[in-house]
C-alpha cells in the first residue's frame, strides 16, 4: 500500500501525457501566383525569366525562416500565447498559377524550384495546384502533377487522387484537405475545348465524393486557384451555387484560393451570391495569400523583390484556429492597414 500514491501519479502523469499527444497541434502555409519563368520584356532594363526566377527562390529563402519566428501581434499573439513560436509547417500549399504560359521549361523550374519531397529550399512538403495560367488538360504542368501527385500517394503525402490523378485529398492530423486545382467544377467552360484551361477536369465530382467520406462535424480546408468571389468571370454563378450546395452541410474551416494576387480574407457565398440563394445557410471563411509576382510598368525599372514572401501562415491547436500575415513588412509580419482584417482567430470545433 505504500506504493500506491506513486502508483496513481504514475497513472496520472501517463493519462497527461496521452492527452498532450492526442491534442492537434498543425501549421501549414499558402502562398499563390508563383508565375514562374515571368519574362518583363518592358521594363528598363529588361527582368527576363532567369532572373525572375531567381527572386522566386529568395523569397523561397525567406519563407523558410518563418518557423521560429514569433507570432504577429495582436489577437493571433494573443490565442498563441504559452504555445511557441511558429511551428515548422506540415506543408505549404501553392494554390496555382505555378508557371507564366505553362510550357514544358517552365514546369521544369518549378519543379526545381518547388520540389515536393521537401528537399530545397524550405524542407517541407509542396502541394500544388494547377491555375489558369498553366495550360490544359494535356499540356506539360498538368502532366506533370498528375505525376507529383502519384509519387505523393506513394509516399504517404496524400491518401486520395482522382481517377487521372489530376485532384488530391490528404489528412492533417484530423484535418481533410481537398485540392480540386482550378475550381470545383465540372465541365468546360462554355464555347472551351475539354482539353483547354477552361476544363476544370471533374474537380467538383472529386469534391462531393470526397465530402461523402467524412462526417459534417469533421473539419475540412478546400483549396483551388480561383477565386469565390461573385464578380469572377471564370466560373459561373450555377456553377459556384453547386459548389456551395457541396459544402454547406460541412464544417469547411477554411476556402484558399489565389488569382487575384491580392492579400484578402473574405467569405462566401458574398452578399450578392447569398441572397439570390436564399439568405440562408453557413458562410465561409476565404484566404488569398496574394503573389510572388510583383506588377511592373512599362519603360519603368522592375520593382525588385518588395514582396519577398506574401504568405498567409495557419495554425490550428486543438479548437483554435488563427491565420496571420507574412510580408516583405519589418519583422516579417504584414503591418499595412489591412492587417487588422487579415489576421483572424476563431473556434473551428475538435
């Protein structure tokens, strides 16, 4: 009997410590618009592909910093407060756009830029999305991550491909991710070709099978390159009411998309897009990490990296999910007057 005190903190202490492994501790990054092999034919002098390229990887650089790196402060500070500093990264997300005109060299230099086995420069796993920017059904950059992302699946990184491998699904610790490349739709764009950009190759029928597999309570991150903004002209509204029929049953903790190179946090459906449906129903909440591709002026020196990273940083400890900002912004926090709109906090369920 004398042993027994020691027997139940022996008891306890392993109670503690199987509570503390169950918990979900997941970082994960996005960034979008890579544009890789961008040619500013205009500028002065001119900033060609090679050097382009070449701000890519600095901002590569840059973003494999971050872990490490204290929280930005504020309300993200705040709920991360006793929890560290950011965590090294599960992944990091590219939502498309991966190349300028999506031929074969330029697939070839993401691919190297970018690799999926978490080699150089960042050390963690790449996934990437295919954007209106990078050809067709046939061309060089879908082939190409068709075949990423059977070596992926055979390297645990993902769990699901669609039939032609094209659309991927995997699991963060309790967490669905659903990549459904350009758009969850189905269907060429009318008047398009099947084999055109304009095809989003099933990405919608990916989606619903996906969604049937996994209970409403779970949580789920969907990520595409195109916006869900109702003023987008590249997927209709049926087609975004579709969408939207998909999802509402699910606990959908996060939309990310790229192609409007601008840093947003918004949600969907929009005013607009909710009342022609019928007012009713979830919305949600839409992350845009910005570009790796700065604007550049005609007759006008290339901006240079003033962007050296635009990357939109998640963590979800157990219920607590926060977004916050990285930029090229001292201390590497955005800190523009938007920042108070970007960075977010809020419960998304166990």
């Amino acid at each position: 009997m004398r042993n027994t005190p020691s027997l139940f903190l022996s008891i306890l202490l392993l109670g503690l410590a199987t509570v503390a492994e169950a918990a979900r501790d997941l970082t994960f990054y996005l960034v979008s618009d890579t544009h890789v092999g961008m040619n500013y034919r205009k500028t002065v002098p001119p900033f060609g592909p090679d050097q382009f390229n070449a701000h890519v990887a600095k901002t590569l650089e840059v973003l494999a910093q971050v872990p490490g790196t204290a929280w930005q402060e504020g309300p993200v500070a705040e709920a991360m407060k006793g929890k560290g500093p950011v965590p090294r990264p599960a992944g990091m997300i590219v939502a498309g756009d991966l190349t300028e005109v999506g031929n074969a060299a330029e697939w070839k230099d993401f691919d190297r830029l970018f690799p999926w086995q978490a080699t150089t420069p960042a050390k963690y796993p790449l996934f990437a999305i295919a954007g209106n920017h990078d050809g067709g059904r046939d061309g060089p950059v879908r082939k190409g991550l068709r075949e990423r992302n059977r070596e992926m699946l055979a390297a645990g990184l993902v769990q699901t491909l669609s039939e032609d491998g094209f659309h991927s699904a995997w699991n963060w610790q309790g967490v669905h991710f659903i990549n459904v490349n350009l758009y969850a739709g189905d269907g060429a764009k009318e008047g398009a070709k099947e084999t055109s950009m304009w095809n989003p190759e099933s990405g919608l029928t990916f989606l619903k099978a996906r969604l049937a597999k996994i209970a409403p309570t779970e949580p789920v991150v969907i990520a595409q390159h195109l916006d869900f903004s109702a003023r987008s002209t590249w997927w209709d509204q049926p087609k975004r009411k579709a969408f939207y029929e998909a999802i509402k049953g699910h606990n959908v903790i996060a939309l990310l998309h790229g192609h409007t190179h601008d840093i947003t946090r918004l949600k969907f459906p929009e005013d607009k897009d909710y009342a022609d449906w019928g007012g009713e129903g979830p919305r949600f909440d839409c992350f845009s990490a910005g570009a790796f591709k700065p604007d550049a002026k005609e007759g006008k020196p290339f901006p240079g990296p003033r962007y050296p990273c635009e990357c939109y940083v998640f963590r979800i400890v157990d219920d607590t999910f926060v977004a916050a900002h990285y930029t090229a912004e001292p201390g590497g926090w955005n800190t523009s007057k938007h920042a108070p709109q970007l960075t977010f906090v809020k419960k998304i369920g166990k």
